[in-house]
C-alpha cells in the first residue's frame, strides 16, 4: 500500500514547492483574486502545475485533487491531494509561517501527510500507522490533559460566524493564557506541525476544504494526536469540514464535551 518508492516521490514533491516557493518569496508574485475572493500567485500556480506534471509522469493512474486546478479521476484507490500554498496570505506579507499540503489517500484513507515550510526549511512527515517526523525526527504531541492547560490555535476569529462564533469564544474562555487574549492565530498550516511536535495542544477550525486539512491527519494521529470533526466523528475527505485537533484523546473529550454543553445551553 504505501512503499519506500512513493515516501520517496512524495519529498521530492516537497523538494520542488520549495524550489518554486523560495522563488517568489518576497518579491512581486502576480497576486489576484479568485471567485471566493481568496488570494492566489504565481507560486501557487506554478508549484501546482510542476507536481501535478510529476505525479502524471510517475503513477499516471493515480487521482489529483489540487487547490489551483480541480481534480483529476479523483475516484482512484490512490489520489494525491494538494495545496500548494496553505496561508497565501502569510506567503503574500512575507511570513515564514505558509506551507505546502502534500498528501495521499488510499481507498478514502489518508496514508501520507507533508507540512512543507520551504523558507525555515522545515519539514513534518506523517505515515499511517508508522509515525510523524520533523526533520527526520520522530516527534510527539505534548501530554497536555486538560483545557485550562491548552494552547489553542486558530486561523482567524473571523472565519467563525453565529453559532459557530458562540462556541469558539467559550472554548477560549477555557483555555490557557486566556486573561491575555487565549489564542494564537494565523498559524494556518503551521500551526499543525507545532502541535504534532508538542507546542501547541488544541486547534479549532470552522470551515475547511479538502486540501486544507487532508495532509495534516496522518501527521496529528501517527505522533498520538487526535483530529476530527466537532463531533468527534473520523473526518471525512470533503470540504467545510469542522474540524478539531487535540494532543492527547483525554483533552479531546472535554472540548468535545464542552461543545455540546454550550450548544444545550
């Protein structure tokens, strides 16, 4: 199912974003605007059209879902998914804190993840039923059992909206540093990779697409993590996902609990 030859294929994925990234960072990269009013650049679509070439050329019969292009017999057993810059914006204001999102489902299961962040040189690698890597180093979540001794990440408070906005605040109000303002934002990608290596312990999210969150599941899970829906259900390979991720099972159940008291409330 998953072969030294495709974990080797999938860095060398990583290798080429990289390649393309440190190209455009920090210099004028074609920004416009797409129909969501989401930004996008040259290096997105560049990074794009070079690994979908490579994944043609190598395993023709597998299945593309990419951000920039749409998708490509996405049905296969094996389908690629990605994101060639998660946090434009960052790579756009020229923050070190964008990534590339490399994964590969098999069957609807996602069996491999890359966090590329191409300027810091850092790299997180999740295999199923393996383990998660950064930098070649196997790491591990943070033993972080209870809420009020959680870090909490978070893209945006704005991205939060009626119902949804009324959960995340109380959730905050819960967690640690919360007397100075609670969360870290903006991480986007990043903010996952440091809670795979045991600095962040909780992130919540409202709305996210298939190739925001897909590489990041075999990297939170394989280093004792937990990431699922706000229902704690297995997440499943669609957009507008809820999402959760947790560093140990015991701090995921209280803020899945927590959840569902403040919604009866």
């Amino acid at each position: 199912m998953l072969n030294q030859e495709i974990i080797n294929f999938a860095n060398l994925l990583a290798d080429t974003a990289s390649e393309i990234s440190k190209k455009y960072y920090r210099i004028a990269n074609g920004e416009i605007a797409k129909e969501d009013d989401s930004p996008v650049t040259i290096a997105d679509r560049e990074i794009e059209e070079k690994i979908r070439e490579l994944i043609f050329k190598k395993y023709p019969t597998h299945g593309i879902i990419g951000e920039e292009y749409g998708n490509h017999q996405e049905h296969q057993d094996y389908t690629w998914i990605i994101d060639p810059i998660d946090g434009t914006s960052s790579f756009i204001v020229g923050r070190p804190i964008f990534g590339n999102l490399i994964s590969l489902t098999f069957k609807q299961n996602v069996i491999l993840g890359i966090i590329n962040q191409p300027i810091n040189n850092e790299r997180w690698l999740g295999i199923e039923g393996q383990g998660s890597w950064f930098n070649g180093n196997r790491i591990k979540t943070r033993n972080c059992q209870k809420i009020d001794d959680a870090v909490l990440s978070s893209s945006s408070p704005y991205f939060f909206k009626k119902e949804n906005k009324i959960i995340f605040e109380e959730i905050c109000k819960y967690t640690k540093y919360q007397k100075i303002g609670g969360v870290v934002y903006g991480g986007d990608c990043y903010a996952y990779g440091c809670l795979a290596s045991g600095f962040v312990d909780l992130i919540i999210e409202p709305e996210l697409k298939i190739y925001d969150f897909a590489s990041h599941i075999p990297i939170i899970k394989n280093a004792c993590g937990v990431i699922t829906d706000w229902s704690g259900n297995d997440l499943k390979l669609e957009s507008n996902t809820k999402l959760i991720a947790s560093a140990t099972p015991k701090l995921h159940d209280e803020v899945l609990k927590l959840i569902e008291k403040i919604k009866i409330e």
